[in-house]
C-alpha cells in the first residue's frame, strides 16, 4: 500500500520555522499499530491522517510515541495540504470531526485560522518536583490539560533549559511556560518529554490556555504571540469565550509517498 505523505512548516512562513508536522490524506484509517509505527518512523512532533467523511474530513493526531486528543500545527498543516497542495476544499473553510469534537480552520490569504475550544487554566496543586525539573522558579504555576508556568520575561523562558529526564516524570501531559513578549503580547514555550516531545516548536493546543488567560490579564481579546523555541513561530489569537482563534502560516516542505507492506 502508498500512502501519501506531506511535510508542512505550520505557524511560520519560511521554510525551516515552525513547527514541522507530516499529513497523510488516507482512504480509510490504517491499523491504529501501523499509524503510530508511521508517526514514530517520521519522528516529528505530530503525523496526522484524515478521511473524508460526511462532506468534510476526520483527523487523528500521533505523536512517536501516542495518540493525542488535540493538535493546532499538525490541524493547520492539514488544512494547507486540503486547501492549497491538494485542492479537496474548494471553499476557504474545511471542518474536521476529531477527538476534540468539530474544528474548523478557514483560510483568508495566506493565514489558516483554526477554531479551536478554550481551556484556560485554573489554581492547582502541583509536583513537588517540578520546578527542579524546569531548572527555575515561575512566579506563579497554574493547570489545565498541562502545568502552566508564569514568568515576569521573556528572558526568563528563553533561557531556560529543563532536565528532560526528570520532566518527564511530572504528572501532567506536559508543561507550557509563559511570560509578557518584548515585541508581542505573550511569548510561550511547551516542554512534553513524556509525550516523545522534549519541546514542541509551536504548540496550537497549549493556546487554547495560553490565549484565555492573557486575554484576561492584559484586558484585551486579540492578541499576537511568539513560541520562543529554537525554529520559532508567531500566532495571531483571540479570545471568543469558549472558544479561541488561533492563526498562522503554512509552507510545505516535501511531498512523497509511505510504502507500507
């Protein structure tokens, strides 16, 4: 069996930003055994596959090592591939039937925006072991999906440097570290060692939190930010209540095809 395969810079629009995820179109849903074996041949952040379904189109996301309930780049780069490379929407909208319930990305020139629902984060208690895992002290740690880590800078979470190892001993999903942008309105980097991800270059689902507190924080409900990992990526956000925005740019960087026996 040939199963096409496509590689896309989401959230960037250069070649070798962003954040790489690979996308392969699929009649009908390999064996789940076979689809994470093709996410951890791939070994980027996330493979996803889609079907066509009902008139639109269901998608499931892998990491190298597990299945995800949610994922923005790997969302966004599907929506390139759809739209731009294969032309299988002819319309500027494309709606995706996932774990996460209906997504929908609409295009308007060269910006993908995905609709993707809140999760913003909330007082909680947390590991003890935390903070010697990211190597600092955040002013203030709060939780969703994943731990959530305040800092004062941008500096600040740029320089950190976490021990992986003991990271992926923490027992959320992943952690997400967050502080105001010198050039943007809030800079933020996502460390999942335990997911196969040490850290993701841009993270879409880590918005869904990212986006609802500083909406609230700054009193504002768009705003633009920056993943500060080393390939970088710029997000433009807004806060809808339950639901957020998150766009961005796409480039595609190769196009081939899987042979599975």
């Amino acid at each position: 069996m040939n199963v096409p395969i496509y590689q896309v810079d989401a959230f960037t629009g250069k070649l070798f930003g962003g954040n790489p995820a690979a996308i392969c179109p699929l009649d009908q849903w390999l064996p789940d055994a076979t689809m994470q074996s093709i996410a951890a041949e791939n070994n980027l952040a996330e493979t996803a596959y889609y079907i066509r379904k009902n008139g639109g189109f269901h998608i499931r996301w892998f990491t190298p090592g597990t299945e995800v309930d949610l994922c923005g780049h790997a969302t966004l780069a599907a929506a390139h591939v759809i739209m731009e490379l294969r032309k299988e929407a002819k319309q500027g909208r494309v709606s995706f039937d996932s774990k996460s319930g209906e997504l929908v990305v609409t295009r308007e020139s060269d910006l993908y925006a995905l609709d993707f629902p809140a999760r913003p984060p909330s007082e909680t208690t947390f590991d003890a072991n935390l903070f010697e895992a990211l190597g600092a002290t955040p002013k203030q740690v709060l939780g969703a999906r994943d731990y959530f880590c305040i800092f004062d800078t941008e500096a600040e979470v740029r320089a950190l440097k976490p021990n992986m190892e003991k990271l992926a001993a923490i027992d959320r999903f992943a952690t997400i570290v967050t502080a105001p942008g010198a050039d943007c309105d809030f800079v933020s980097r996502f460390f999942a060692p335990a997911k196969g991800i040490p850290e993701d270059p841009v993270t879409g689902s880590s918005h869904c939190t990212l986006i609802p507190y500083w909406a609230a924080r700054l009193g504002k409900k768009k705003l633009f930010a920056r993943q500060v990992s080393p390939r970088g990526g710029e997000l433009w956000c807004e806060d809808r209540g339950d639901r957020v925005t998150i766009a961005g740019r796409a480039v595609k960087y190769l196009e081939g095809t899987i042979v599975v026996s």
